[in-house]
C-alpha cells in the first residue's frame, strides 16, 4: 500500500505537503496540488483511516438507527442521509432497531463506543410506547451529537428534523370539507401511540371542529395488523356514509381504496381517498392515490448536514428544522363538480 511518505519522496516534496495537497490547503500552489493528486490516483493511494482517526479524534462516520427500511419513508430517509454524507467524505453505519426497544439500545450502545463521530435516529415504536429513551439521553450526556428526525422526544435537547405532521393533516382534511364537500371523513390509523400519529389525528380532529364536523377513527392494532383489509372493508360496508377516508400512515390509503371498489364504490365519486405517500405511491393504485407528500429524501439531506455542523462545533444552538409537506391531488379525488 502506497503511503504519504512513498508520494513525497517520488514527487521530492515534504510529506506535510502531500497531506495538505491531498485536503486541498490553500497553502498549497495548484500546479503541486494536481502533481500530488495525479500520482496518488497512479499510484491507488487511499488515506490510513486508523491514523486520521488518532490525529484527529475523529472517524468521519456517521451512525444511522432506523425503526425499519420496509417502510419506503425510512427507505428514502436514508437514500438522503448516504448521498448528503458521502459529499461531506463521511460514511454511514446504518443499524435496524426492528421497532424494539431492546435493539435500539442494543445498536446505540454498540456504536457509541468511539465507533462513530455521532448519530441519526427515529426512534422505535416500543421506545415511544413505553417513553423509556433514557439510552438516547445518556448518549448525549457523553458528549456524542445525536440528531432525531421524524419520531422525535419533546423532553431531549437535541438537534432534530421534522415534518409538519399537524398542519399537512389539517391542510388535508379542510381540502376534502372546502374544495370536495366531504362531510362524514374517516381516518384510518396504525401509529396513533406514535408522535406524529397523534399530530396527525390532531390535525384531523382540529379541521373537523373548526367546521363543526364529527370525528370518524378506524383505529388498527399496530403497522404490522395482518387483519386490515378485513377491519377496513368491514367497517366501510357497516357505515356506508362514509364519504372520504383520510389514511395517516402509507399503506392503509391504498388498501382502503381496494376495500372500496370491491364494496362496489365509485372513487372519487362516491369515496374521496387521500393517504401518505410519495410521487412512485401513486402508480400503486388504481385511480391514483392523493397523497401528503413528505419530503423524505430532503429530511435525509437536512438531518445529515445538521448532524455534521454539529460534529465540527459543538457549541452551536440545537435547531429544530420543520420541513413542509405538499398535498398532491390525483385522481382519488373529486376536483370538478
């Protein structure tokens, strides 16, 4: 393996000049940076990670622990989190908590051993549920910077990233009372025992109540309810004044779509459906889904800079970053009357 030294002894330079040429110090004249860099590419240089990490303090990696990466959400979180690292030349380490409490604490404590330079996390279902996070607080004790997205601990003084869960559902819902003339809309909800599922139904029960409108709430076990096209389809068929279903979460809409049409509804017609999602969710169902699009690939990006401001200063004010959702109407909905 070609080292530091090698390269300044082929180009009869100094080796502190090679390292600075190679990080693109100004102190360094062009012409000898683009000498030091072609013959470090000829040569297939790569730095001595383990000896960067002991002169800095630092590791340049980023830990990443997610509930899940089946829901496309996360999925797309961490499409951006990679990307936005690797142009800032850190890697990342993702670790799957699987919803539990006992791997979170499990994944947190395996890297936070000087294996990473700080973390990005949603917190786990069972974590929230039980209000047990006092290993993320720990973490941030230690002087280790953690960023929380998306499911988020109101009493953790961190950095954090969020979605505008009140508001995009309140949008949502007066969309369906003011431009579609829904007046018996349903919300279909698994994460109800989750933050944003309670901003969520929030939101929903706020547009409700500010036009003087009842709420409606099919509640599901959890996002793993094997039962839901069943509990969906049996109480559209039992209520069927149900004139729009509003879903919280990014599969329920689509299925509730599928529980309409075999009932025999005519969407948007009959029905008005609008769910969570992204622009590919609506090629899913058939009509097309309207949905509340979240920025999920932007929450990776902003979470991933945050983070590594963060790493470089520490005594920068933690932030709370709101990053706005967009209702997308398609053909689930009525738009023309």
């Amino acid at each position: 393996m070609t080292t530091l030294k090698e390269l300044a002894a082929l180009l009869n330079i100094s080796v502190s000049t090679v390292s600075k040429a190679l990080n693109d110090s100004h102190e360094i004249s062009e012409n000898t940076r683009i000498r030091v860099k072609e013959l470090a590419t000829k040569l297939n240089y790569k730095p001595n990670r383990i000896a960067q990490q002991l002169k800095t303090n630092k590791t340049k990696i980023i830990g990443v622990i997610l509930p899940t990466v089946t829901n496309p959400f996360f999925a797309e979180v961490l499409h951006g989190i990679e990307k936005t690292a690797t142009n800032n030349d850190y890697d990342i380490i993702v670790c799957l908590s699987n919803e539990t409490l006992h791997k979170e604490k499990r994944s947190l404590d395996l890297l936070a051993n000087g294996s990473v330079d700080g973390f990005i996390i949603a917190v786990a279902r069972e974590s929230q549920v039980k209000e047990q996070t006092d290993h993320i607080k720990s973490a941030i004790k230690s002087k280790l910077p953690v960023l929380m997205f998306d499911r988020v601990v109101d009493d953790i003084e961190c950095n954090k990233v969020i979605v505008d869960d009140f508001q995009c559902v309140y949008e949502a819902t007066e969309h369906l009372i003011v431009k579609e003339k829904r007046k018996n809309i349903l919300l279909v909800s698994n994460i109800e025992e989750l933050s944003v599922g309670q901003l969520r139904i929030s939101g929903y029960t706020k547009a409700l109540e500010d036009h003087k409108l009842k709420p409606n709430i099919l509640k599901l076990d959890n996002a793993v309810d094997l039962d839901v096209e069943k509990k969906i389809y049996t109480y559209l068929k039992g209520n069927n004044s149900i004139d729009a279903i509003l879903s919280i979460d990014h599969v329920t809409g689509i299925v509730a779509i599928n529980m309409a049409k075999k009932l025999g509804k005519e969407i948007p017609k009959d029905l008005s459906v609008v769910g969570f999602g992204y622009e590919h969710t609506q090629l899913l169902s058939s009509p097309k889904i309207s949905i509340i699009h979240q920025k999920a690939h932007k929450i990776g990006e902003m979470s991933t800079k945050l983070l590594i401001d963060n790493i470089k200063d520490e005594t920068l004010k933690m932030q709370t970053i709101v990053v706005p959702s967009e209702l997308k109407i398609s053909e689930s909905s009525q738009t023309s009357f």
